[in-house]
C-alpha cells in the first residue's frame, strides 16, 4: 500500500469505499487506526478472526487485544510509523473473544498528515503452527535414541542425527557429505546393496550388518532404508534408520557359548537327565532326555521323547510297581524320590541303576519331574563280590583263631628273646662307647703336643715326624668320634638340640674347613645359597653341619679335579598349627668317581663303601654315610643320593626346621665351633707390664707406639682402656708397630700425619665414632688417590652392623673380644707375611706357650674349684690374654666398669637417653673383654632398651645391672687376693 499525500480519507470517502467488491478478498485483515491506539475502521474478517464484533474492537484500546509479550515490539512498530518509516513483515499476536491465539503478519504507513495508521495484515496462525511443529520434530529427530540420517540420490548424508553418527563414532557435522557406506563391514557391502534395490522396488528393506567404529572397535546395527520423492514421484534420496543392536549381538553370542557348555557339560554328566511333564489328564510327556540314555540303555532321547511308555518297558517287571507308586501320590504333596531298580536295555541285558527324581507342580496344575538315572551296576557287582569275600573271610577267621593261639605261645617266645638280644646290642654299644672315650682322651693330647711341637724349633727331619704324627692321630680321632656316634645311636643316647641358628653361617663354616684342602687338591669349591631360605631357624646345627661336613669332606676327597658345590634351597613353607615350618634341601655336588648302582644300593649301611678298591685308596670306616642318614632321620629329613660312574655325584638331604622368633644376637655362631677344636691353643700373649711401660721402652722415630716388629705400622682407634690394652698386644705378637688413638677425630688427625699399613676402628667411641670418621677418610682419599685398610671393632655381631660398616667404607670386620687366631687370619688375609716371619712368629709363640705350663695348671684347679656357675670364662680369658696378664686385665677391668656402672645408674635416674646408652655400650665391650658373658649381655639389652625409649624396662634391667656387677666384683677380687697370696 503506497501513501498517497493528496488522497486524505474522509468519512464520506469512507462509506465510499465500503463497496462489497473492493472488500471481496476474506482472508486480508484491513485496517485504519490512530496513534491514541484505537481502530477507526476494520472489515468484517476481524470478526470473522476474533470474534469480537467491529464495534466492540472499535470501542477498546487495540493494545488490550494484543498478546502481552508482544506489546513492547508493536510499540517499537509504532515509534517507526510515527517516524513516517514503513512497517514491513511484523509479526504479533491477538488474543480472540474465545481466549486463542491469532499471529498476524502485517504491512503498514502512515497518512500523509502522519495521524493515521493504514495496515494491512494476514493470519499466519497455522504456519506458525506447522512451523513449530517441525521444530518439534527437528528436536525429537536430533535427539531420538536411534539413528536416523537422509542421504541424496548420490548417496551422500544431507541431514544426520547425533544418534547415528556417535553410533560410528563421529560427530554429525563430519558425516555432512560423507558417502553413506562409510563405517559399513566390507563384507556386508554387497548385502547393503542388494538392500538398496529391494528399497528402491519396494520402497523400503530392512537389513542387520556389521560396522567399524572410527576407533576400530565392531559394531552390529539394524538398518531400516526408506526410499523418499518429490511431488513427481521422481527419487531424491532415502532415509537411513539406525538402531545399535551391539548388545543384542554380544548377548545371543554369550548364550550360544553358555548353551554350548552347558550341552557339553550334560553329555558328560555319568547318568541320564531328564524331565518328564505329567498332565493333569494323566498323560505323561519326556520333555528333555540326556544323550547319556544311548550309553546306558542303549536308547536314543527321541526315542523317549516319541514314546513315553518305553520308559517304562524299560524298568524291571518285579520293579514297576514301585516307580509307579511313587509317581501317581494322589496327595497334594509331591515327595522326591531315590531308590535303585534294574532296567532292561535296548540289547535285553539287566543293568542295576540309582533313580532319583524331584517333582516341580507348575502353575497350570502339571507335575513336572526332574530326574537323574545313574548305572550302579559295576558296584552292585562289587557288592556282592564282597559279600562273599566277607563268608569266606569268617570261615578263615574261625580256622585262624586256632592258629592264633599257637602264633602268641611263639610270639611271647619271641619276645623274651628279642629283649635278650636287645639287652646284649645296647651293653654292647654302651662298651664301646666307653672304650671310644677312653681311647678318644689320649688321642686328643697327641694332636694336641704334636700341634705344639710343629710351634716349636725343629729340623725339617723332625718336622715332617712331628706332621705325620699329628696327621695320623687326627685321622684315627675321626675314626673313634664315627664309632663313638654310631655307638651312642645304637644305644639310643643320641639327643637333639632345638636352639636358634643361621642356616648360611654353618654352610659358610663348612666351606672355611674344606677351603684348604680342595685348594690344595686344585679342586673349586663354591656354594650356592639360595636367598629364600629363612636365616634364622631351629634346629640342631652341630647335627646339621656334622651332615654337611661329612658328605662335603667325602665330595672333596673323592674328587680329583673338577668342582665340588654346596648349595641350599628353601622347598616349600608350610604350617603346623601356630608354627610356620621351612623344608630346606641341602645339596653337595661333585664331579669325582661317581658309584655304580650295586654300590648306591649298599652306600647308606654301617660299616660299608663302594668297594674294597676305595677303601685301600681313600680310607674311612664306612661310618659316616650311615651316621648321617640317622642323624637326618632323627631331624625327621630324608637323606638320598643321585650318581653316575666316573662322571659324578650329588648327595642331598632335606629337614625340616621351625623358624625362629628370636634375634641374631643369640643365635648360633658358626665362629664359636671353630674357635673351640683343637686347633685353638691359649697363648701368652705379651710380658706382664702396663701399655705406658711398653710404650716408653718401644718409641719409634716420629711415631709414638707400641711394638718393635717389621711387619708394618698399623693404627689403633680405641677409647676402652682394656680393650686397647688387649688388641695393642695381640697385634704386637702378631709383629706389628702400634700407635693407639682414644677417638675417630685424633685418628684422623693421625693418619695426616702418618702412613699406616692398616687402622683397627672401634665403631662406638666418644668425640667421633667410627663410622664418621672412616667416612671422612675416604672423602679425604678421594683427592689423594691413597686407600688404607680399615678394619671394624665392634661388641655387636649382627649382620646389619656388619653390612653398616661395610656400607661406610670399611674393608672388614671384628667382633669383639677379638681371638688371636682370627686376629692373625684377618690380618694374613689383608697384610700376608713372609716365610720367615711366618716361622720366627711359629717360634715365639711356642716359647710362650713353655711358659705357661705351670700357670695353667694352677689356673685350671682354681677353675674347676669355682664350678660351672662361674661369672667369667676363664678358658676363653687365658685364651686371649694369657696367664700372666690377667691381674693386671682384672685391675683395668674393676676401674673402668665400677666408672661405667655408676655413669649408667646416674644416667638412668635422670633418664638422660645419650648418656646411658653410651656407657651401656662401652660396658658391653668392656664385659666382653673378661668373658663376663652375663654383664655383656644384661648391658646389651639395657642398651636397646634406652635406643627404644624403653624407660620402665631400662630401670628393671638396671638393678639386674648391679647385682651381676657386684658378684663379678667378688669373684675378681678373690680371685686377685688368692693369686696375690700364691705370689707371695
């Protein structure tokens, strides 16, 4: 509608215009309204519209008739006719007589004078509806839980919902354009494409293929293809519906699989299954019938299944009458059921079977019963075999009884002369177990004075008399100690210990004893130790390591080159009750003659070897074998044997040990066995003569020490008077010049200014222990290049304290009370001495032992005087220190202790942790020196207790502390006052 300046309506023009063919056109809105918001003039389709009559839309505000949310826009609408600007395409709503919503599109201008509004407008309410409504569908479509997407006549995606394309793992703007084959299996290409033209005849197909993810994963989905045309009927495309049957899929495969099994499983089930359906009418139906009927009956299931009755021909005749009772219970209760019966097979052989059935009344009124018939007839045969074993069994009772009268008349004389026999065997045994310890006694003093006669200044001559002396001796004392063991175990005298041990430590200790001897047969000897095996157990380790020597020195000695290995395994772990149980196998492997299997069959029995040939060449009584396996039987272990003639042997044998609770500070030292044999000898170790006397009598040049030997220059850091004293005269027997230090500080200090052969660090020591300062050595070495030996001091003998010391740069470890002879092997190990040093020090060391004759024979009375109860190991002291140093030992130890009793008490009163722990630990080795083995062991613990914070335990352990302390005082001051009044 254009606006025409010149043409201004009035109301005569307006009746005018008020022809019927001008206002023809029904369905357009006219109208004329003004500013104030009033119609001046409508047509009759408002009426027709809303409802309202012309005179009522006149005689109200048109904004009344407006939706209320449309109110501000049609204002805005107005602000523009007011600015003389046209209106195009505005939309609103008016609100009819009958409360429904109209939208109206509208065209509008102003009059030329600007007071009159003319528009034109159009309903557009069904579009608007049919617009939301695919809105709707748009919605719904996008967020179907299936897949729905449209694809054009060239088979590319125009329209795809979020449904299908998360289905093949994309986003819906990336499949826009995409052929729509994209994610199909390509095995399932040409059935989608013989889908496509059933679609394209039919007009729609349906087809299941598989896909692939964008991820690779499968899929399987159900595809639904509606072909789609324009209003021609020409093809635009089609529709491609899509539902994930994945699951589905996964699901039937999942019950095929149980279905399988569980098929497989009732073919395998020893009886036949089956379900019969009983009918309210009486009529019976085997629904299901196991394929087990062919095997036992010889029937097919189907045949069952198409013949009901032939169940029953197959029952015995004699026994129907009870399967049908059981079956037809008039009752409302239904019992299961379970007896056995025969049944007539397919061939019309009788076979005996269990028939157990439950019924099941379902729903409708019908029984179902579930049943299990089962072939028992191999046990009815059995049965009736035993039967009749059974009668013939009573008639030979009743025969036997007569001879069992007679049978206990000669089993009494039997008896009688077994416990004669008996009897004779232990007297015998006792004999010569008394006669093996009365011939063992003088042998040990002929190895022991041929050892001190080696020590002493002979010829070669008389040398190599003296050797074969103590050799032959050695050999015929091995030989009594097996008579004396395979004596005492015919005599049932054999006990076993049950104290705490480490395992490896006693095969360690056998590979020290062996070592040599396989060295100087040119033998390699290795052990293998399997760190599985728990390292403390309990047992009997004497035993154990009696075993292990006497299988290993017979690899060695049967071995003339090659290997001889020793190894452990831990079994199995099992438990006895609250006791956990190791089984350990112990192996001894060799390559040496080997045995024959005449010889295995024989090798375990007393008194026998391979052949007479071995025993010419090698020797032995044939004892040891038999030993050891009672020993290993007594152990409640086995014992065996795996050999081949001249290529090798491995002897083996398993126990089984209980694991111990304890700690390693008590267990069993392998050392201890070795330090107490007759190879260790008390020796007098230095002049009597205090550490100053010697030290100013012995000053080398720049270097303040002790000694005048010519092996070399070692240090010692030791802040314990006794202990220094001790080891400074251990080392200068040994040959040494020693300078002692009082801390790890003035060590250090020292070293700067001096070159040693080796140092001795104590590892507990005031200012700075050991361990920092052999840590500051070897921080130092590392700019000189330089490296000294360090050895470690310490009253601990826990692995962990030697893995410490070894961790901060030692090269090895003592504990303390330190003997001489591991002493000097530690020393040869590191620093080995010359020839004839080796037989000056021989010498020496014989000279000495001269001397200590008389002394030890009074000490010896004084020792048995004391008893067993005595608080000092005075065999282990003259061992040490020797005869004449003990006053003087004895005098240092009764200053220092009562110093360090009295600084524990202080310490503990006040709970004062550093001071208590260091003194405990200083009385520790102090206690240890003198072979006070129960002060050294109640100040061990009271020194663990303060470490703990342990206060309570600390102030019990104390008062112990000081009653040991106090009787160890006693006993040394009678003893010095007994040893003062023999002097005078």
């Amino acid at each position: 509608m254009k606006h025409n300046p010149k043409s201004e309506i009035s109301p005569d023009k307006i009746k005018s215009l008020k022809k019927e063919e001008f206002f023809a056109l029904e369905r357009m809105l006219f109208v004329i309204c003004d500013f104030n918001g009033y119609f001046k003039w409508l047509n009759p389709v408002w009426t027709k519209v809303l409802g309202y009559t012309v005179d009522e839309l006149c005689s109200r505000p048109f904004f009344e008739f407006i939706h209320p949310d449309d109110r501000n826009r049609t204002m805005l609408a107005m602000d523009k006719l007011a600015k003389g600007e046209e209106v195009l395409d505005f939309e609103n709503r008016y609100i009819a007589k009958d409360g429904s919503e109209h939208w109206l599109l509208w065209s509008s201008l102003t009059s030329a004078k600007g007071e009159l509004i003319y528009g034109l407008a159009r309903d557009i309410t069904a579009r608007k509806s049919s617009e939301s409504e695919l809105i709707d569908i748009s919605v719904a479509l996008e967020n179907a839980v299936e897949g729905v997407a449209k694809v054009d006549s060239y088979g590319r995606f125009t329209a795809v919902n979020s449904a299908f394309a998360e289905n093949l793992g994309y986003k819906s703007e990336e499949l826009l354009g995409a052929h729509w084959h994209i994610g199909v299996h390509p095995d399932d290409v040409p059935n989608l494409q013989v889908a496509y033209q059933k679609m394209l005849i039919e007009g729609k197909s349906e087809i299941e293929t598989r896909g692939i993810k964008r991820d690779g994963n499968l899929s399987h989905s159900r595809i639904v293809l509606v072909k789609a045309t324009d209003r021609k009927k020409q093809l635009i495309g089609h529709y491609c519906f899509m539902k994930d049957i994945t699951a589905h899929k996964q699901a039937e495969a999942s019950l095929e699989k149980t279905e399988s099994r569980l098929a497989n499983l009732l073919r395998h089930v020893p009886g036949v299954l089956y379900q019969l359906l009983v009918q309210s009418d009486g009529t019976g139906t085997f629904v299901y019938v196991s394929e087990s009927s062919r095997h036992i009956l010889g029937y097919e299931p189907f045949e069952f299944q198409d013949d009901v009755s032939l169940a029953s021909r197959c029952v015995h005749p004699d026994d129907r009458k009870i399967l049908q009772e059981a079956m037809q219970n008039p009752g409302e209760e239904l019992v299961p059921f379970r007896f056995e019966l025969r049944c007539l097979t397919k061939s019309t052989d009788i076979k005996w079977v269990m028939l157990s059935s439950a019924p099941e009344r379902l729903e409708n009124g019908d029984v179902l019963w579930n049943g299990l018939l089962t072939d028992i007839t191999e046990l009815k045969t059995a049965e009736a075999k035993i039967k009749q074993l059974n009668d013939d069994l009573a008639q030979r009772i009743s025969v036997l009884a007569a001879v069992n009268q007679e049978l206990e008349i000669i089993t009494h004389k039997l008896e009688v002369a077994y416990d004669q026999a008996l009897e004779a065997s232990k007297l015998k045994s006792e004999f010569v177990a008394n006669i093996s310890h009365e011939v063992r006694t003088p042998i040990s003093a002929v190895i022991g004075m041929a050892e001190l006669l080696l020590d002493s200044n002979l010829s070669p001559e008389q040398r190599q008399f003296a050797k074969i002396v103590g050799d032959s001796a050695q050999s015929l004392l091995t030989i009594i100690n097996d008579i004396l063991d395979f004596s005492k175990m015919e005599a049932g005298r054999i006990e076993l210990e049950s104290i705490d041990f480490n395992i490896n430590g006693i095969v360690k200790g056998c590979l020290d004893w062996l070592e040599s001897v396989a060295k100087d047969k040119k033998i390699h000897f290795e052990t293998v130790l399997d760190a599985n095996v728990p390292r403390l157990v309990k047992g009997d380790p004497l035993r154990v390591r009696q075993v292990l020597l006497n299988l290993a020195s017979n690899a060695v000695k049967f071995t003339n080159h090659g290997t001889v290995k020793l190894s452990t395994r831990l079994i199995k772990s099992l438990a006895e009750g609250d006791q956990e149980i190791a089984l350990v196998r112990f192996e001894i492997e060799d390559t040496g003659i080997g045995l024959s299997e005449s010889a295995k069959n024989r090798l375990f029995q007393p008194f026998s070897q391979a052949d007479g040939s071995t025993t010419r060449k090698y020797g032995g009584t044939g004892l040891g074998l038999s030993i050891s396996k009672r020993l290993v039987e007594l152990m409640d272990g086995e014992i065996g044997v795996e050999s081949q003639e001249n290529k090798g042997s491995r002897f083996y044998f398993t126990v089984p040990f209980k694991l111990s609770a304890g700690s390693e500070e008590d267990i069993y030292n392998e050392s201890d066995v070795k330090s107490s044999g007759l190879d260790t000898l008390p020796l007098q170790l230095f002049p009597q003569g205090s550490l100053q006397d010697i030290s100013s009598q012995l000053t080398l040049p720049g270097l303040e020490s002790v000694g005048s030997g010519n092996r070399g220059f070692v240090l010692l850091a030791e802040d314990n008077p006794i202990l220094k004293d001790l080891a400074c005269r251990q080392l200068v027997k040994l040959g040494f010049n020693v300078k002692s230090v009082n801390n790890g500080r003035e060590a250090i200090e020292d070293l700067s200014k001096h070159d040693y052969s080796l140092i001795f660090m104590d590892c507990q020591m005031p200012v700075m222990d050991g361990f920092e300062a052999t840590k500051a050595i070897r921080q130092q070495e590392k700019q000189s290049g330089k490296h000294v030996l360090i050895v470690a001091l310490t009253a601990s003998a826990m692995p962990a304290d030697r893995e410490r010391c070894l961790k901060c740069g030692m090269d090895d470890y003592l504990s303390k009370p330190i003997n001489l002879q591991q002493l000097a092997h530690l020393v040869d190990k590191w620093l080995p001495v010359n020839s004839d040093l080796k037989d000056n020090s021989s010498t020496n060391l014989s000279s000495d032992i001269d001397n200590m004759k008389d002394a030890d024979n009074l000490e010896t009375k004084k020792t048995t005087e004391t008893g067993s109860d005595s608080p000092i190991d005075f065999e282990n002291l003259k061992e040490i220190y020797g005869q004449d140093s003990l006053k003087e030992i004895f005098t240092m130890f009764l200053d220092e202790a009562n110093e360090l009793v009295a600084r524990v008490d202080n310490g503990v009163k006040k709970r004062d942790k550093a001071v208590v722990a260091t003194a405990a630990h200083q009385l520790k080795g102090v206690a240890a020196a003198v072979s006070a083995l129960k002060l050294n062991k109640t100040s061990a613990e009271l020194e663990v207790a303060v470490e703990g914070d342990h206060w309570e335990q600390a102030t019990l352990l104390i008062t112990g502390l000081q009653s040991e302390h106090n009787l160890l005082k006693k006993f040394i001051e009678d003893y010095l006052r007994e040893q003062f009044s023999c002097q005078k």
